[in-house]
C-alpha cells in the first residue's frame, strides 16, 4: 500500500472514530426520563415562570408558546389587560396597565414580552393580532433572543445544562478537520491541483461540524426532571377540564396564572394559536396607519405580467412575444404535407419532429430574445421534442396535422396569446412613459422574491382602504423597512416604485437585538 492510500484510508478510518466517539457522547448525555407527578392544581412553594415551565414542558428542545404564556402571566400579574370585546376571541385587544408602565425587577425575557406590548399597546391598545412582526427576520431574531433568556433562567434555576460540556464539544470541532487534512496531503501528493486539495479538506470537517451543531442544545439536571414531573402532574389536571383547552386569552381574568401555565404546557391551544409572536399572517396585518387599528389584507400579484418591470424590460418582452406569435404563424403558413416522410425507418422527417421542431423552435427564438435562453430551457426543449421520436408510422394525430393545410387550432391560440402578451407589454411600455403618481401611507410587509435581481414585494397601507395589492421594490433599494412611513413615485400599470422617500422612520417595536447577558455559574 503507497503513502497516499495510507493517507486516505487513516482518514477515512478517523472519520469512523469521530461518528463512533460522536454516538457515545449523545448516548451518554441523553435527557432523562420524566415520571410524570399525580395530577395536582398547586404550582408549589417558589413556581418556575411560565417561560422556564415551556422549556421544560418541550422536552428542553424548545420554547414553543413561551412567549405567549409569559404574555398571559404578566396578565395575570395585573401588568397588561386583555380584553375580549365580542363572541370572537380573536377580536381581542391587549392594553398596558398604570402597573405594567411603571414594572421594573422583571426577568429578561418577561421584559422583553412587555416591550413589545409597550410598543404596540401604549396608546390605548392594541389587537392581540398586532403583537405579531412583520418581518420574517426580525421575528425570528426576536424568538431566539427569547430563547436565550429563558435558556439562561433555567440554569441559574438548576434546571438545565449544556448538553455537551464546552471542552467536549473543542475536542469534536476540533478533531473533525483532522481527516480532511489527511486528505488534502493525499491530493497534493497525487498531483492534483489545489482546489481539489481545498474541497476535501474542509469538506468532512464540514459536514461533521454540521451534525454537531445540530445536536448542541440543553438537557435536564436531575431537580430539572423532577420540576418537569410537577408541572406534567399539573397538565394532567388542567387537561382533566375539557373545556381548558379552548379558552380565550381573556379568560385570563377568571383563570389566573393557570391559563398562562396551560399554555407553556401546550394545553390551551385556542390562546397559544391567537397570541402568536412570529411573524404572523403575511396576507392579513393589523396596520394602526390612520389613527385606528385595522386589518388590512395583502395581495401579491405573482403571476402578473410586467410586474415590476422597466420600460427598456417591457419592450424586449413585448418583442421576445411578437417573434413567437410571428415564428408560429410562418411555420404554420409555410409547412407543406411533404416535410414529412411516413416511414418505419429512422427518418428525421416524421410528423411529430417536423411540429415540435417548428413550435419549440419558434419559444428558444423568444427566450434568446427575452434572455432567458439557459442550459435548463435547452434541456426542457430537448425534452419537449421527444414526443416526435415516437411517431413514424402512417396514422395518428400528428400524421394528420402535419398535413393540415393553415395553423391547427392549438397553434391559432398560441399566435393570440403570444400576440396579445405582445400588445399587453407595447401598452405597458407606452403608460410607463406617463408621470408617475405619487402616494403616501405605511410599509406593512417586505418579501423578497426568487431570485436576487428579482424586485422585491412591497406591502403599503394608504390609510383609506382595507385591501390592498404590494408593489414592486428594487431589489437594490436601501434604507426602507416595515413600519416606515415613506412616500413613493409608482407606476401603477407594473406597480413599480420608482422612487422612495423617508417621510418618518420605523418606530421601535419592542425589539430587542441583544439578549442581556446573565451569569451561569
């Protein structure tokens, strides 16, 4: 065996003791077993916040409904109000206290729930629909800063723990580059170039990473475990009443802290569905623009034509469109009966070649004109001239509509459409040439669309309407964010903003970046 196979086959066998030694950590540092407490109404004599309880509820992989639950506490403390006007708990409002505006000694993350209320409730309320973000990344950013003080809590609780100790999880990360750099020394030695060396040195030392930060996480100390079978012992009893589950968050006043407690443990699924902190329903946003709180639905016209698009874009559409109706109707127009060869041979005159060549050959010339031409679109045309392969003998319907003298009627409908989308783009053009309009209101929501040249969606609220459709932003615009309120110069034919302004700048939200940090030990 030469050197280089050596060095292959050691790194392939300390990739085996790396997934080896990987598997007993997990195994060893599995959470333990939680024996479920009798089933009891009492929170005990110094009772985890409802945050700790949802992480201890979710098996210490999540703190699903956390936020939620310490919304209702907080309730429940006489810091927010919540109030349920109607028969319809979703038309509920939330609304901050004399006492919620002046609390101070909270925890972290009870603070950082209270924020949010603040920044969406103080002047005179606000629906629970509201409490919601606008923004995917903002949402997320504000979750799992949640998460990290509620993880924090529950250490300085006794309550939860690295999963794997710090000097265990260097030794991994560290170790798992080792047999990548025994094959990147093979590769050099073999004589291949140095970006094949790069690629499988990193590579393993990758993917194994991967696997270990996927694990990273907490587990149970043994008074976690046993905290955990109390409050499975008081999720027993507040599922024994049926009707629990479908309280309303106003239900706070009559139930107390249970009702916060029943949503960290993931028993009342009405209130824990309502009091959502993620970044709610991107097609229905409450929107306070105007002076009154509002829903106000989205549309996102993703199948329009020209959405988005500029003038110089619009004609080599419109363009692009006219040669595919102009190259359908010269082939139908010119095709003669004797292009085609019947024959059980290998001819390249079957009647089925001859119509896919003509028809996928008349979509290529538009999609170079419309740059769109690429190795996927020249693959999926090769696809599409396979039908044609299989027709050579002397029946069948391509037979009989090569030798139709004129367009076939598929070929009728494809000219219109082709050459209506032609004219719809020529207008579009024309009306881009107007002034464009100019409009005033707040940005609901961002989203951006596939691809990076693509314009982005743009949600905004005019204040005088409870519908409305988002335009399109370019995707090298700066400086807007949601709840900004901006005034735009669009073109209302492809709902495109042409230009920008920052009337006032997004007010906070409650949003706090960084997560205060807390001593461990």
């Amino acid at each position: 065996m030469t050197l280089i196979e050596q060095l292959y086959w050691g790194g392939g066998a300390l990739i085996v003791l790396w997934l080896v030694c990987f598997g007993l950590a997990l195994a060893a540092t599995r959470n333990g077993v939680v024996t479920p407490g009798p089933a009891t109404q009492e929170f005990g004599d110094d009772p985890e916040p409802p945050g700790v309880v949802s992480l201890l509820g979710n098996h210490w992989r999540g703190v699903e409904h956390a936020a939620a639950a310490t919304l209702l506490d907080l309730a429940a403390r006489g810091l927010v109000e919540l109030r349920q006007p109607g028969d319809d708990p979703a038309r509920s409002s939330v609304h901050l206290t004399e006492a919620g505006r002046t609390a101070s000694g909270l925890m972290p993350y009870e603070q950082r729930v209270l924020d949010r209320v603040i920044a969406r409730a103080a002047d005179g309320g606000a629906p629970i629909g509201a409490i919601a973000f606008r923004d995917d990344e903002r949402a997320a950013t504000w979750n799992g800063a949640l998460r990290k003080e509620i993880v924090a809590d529950a250490r300085l609780r006794g309550l939860s723990r690295y999963r794997f100790a710090p000097l265990l999880v260097s030794a991994l990360m560290t170790s798992s580059f080792v047999p990548g750099a025994l094959f990147a020394v093979a590769v050099v030695m073999g004589g291949h170039n140095l970006r094949a060396a790069l690629f499988l040195g990193v590579a393993p030392g990758g993917v194994l990473t991967f696997l270990l930060g996927k694990t990273l996480g907490e587990r149970a100390t043994p008074k976690g475990l046993e905290r955990a079978g109390h409050w499975a012992g008081l999720r027993a009893w507040l599922t024994a009443h049926e009707d629990f589950a479908q309280l309303p968050p106003a239900a706070v006043t009559v139930w107390d802290r249970y009702l916060a407690y029943g949503t960290a443990l993931g028993v009342t699924t009405l209130t824990g569905r309502l009091l959502g902190f993620d970044s709610g329903d991107r097609r229905r946003v409450w929107s306070s623009y105007g002076g009154t709180w509002r829903p106000v639905r989205i549309r996102y016209p993703r199948l329009r034509p020209g959405f988005g698009n500029s003038t110089r874009r619009l004609l080599q559409l419109a363009a692009a469109a006219g040669i595919v109706a102009a190259g359908l109707c010269a082939f139908a127009v010119l095709r003669q009966p004797d292009w085609v060869v019947v024959t059980d041979g290998g001819s390249l005159h079957r009647a089925g070649l001859v119509l896919s060549a003509g028809w996928v050959g008349s979509a290529l010339l538009g999609l170079v004109v419309a740059g769109k031409l690429s190795r996927w679109t020249l693959l999926v045309a090769f696809l599409s001239m396979m039908p044609g392969n299989f027709v050579s003998g002397s029946d069948g319907w391509f037979v009989d509509a090569a030798a139709q003298d004129g367009p076939l009627l598929v070929e009728w409908v494809a000219i219109v459409v082709f050459g209506a989308l032609a004219a719809y783009f020529l207008v579009l053009a024309f009306l881009e040439r107007r002034e464009p309009d100019m409009i005033t209101g707040e940005v609901l929501r961002m989203e951006s669309r596939k691809g990076k040249k693509a314009a982005r969606f743009l949600a905004l609220d005019e204040g005088n309407t409870d519908l409305t459709t988002a335009w399109a932003l370019p995707a090298a615009s700066q400086g807007i964010a949601t709840g900004a309120h901006v005034r735009l110069r669009v073109s209302r034919g492809t709902r495109t903003i042409r230009s920008a302004e920052l009337v006032k700048a997004a007010t906070w939200e409650g949003d706090r970046v960084e997560a205060p940090k807390q001593d461990a030990s």
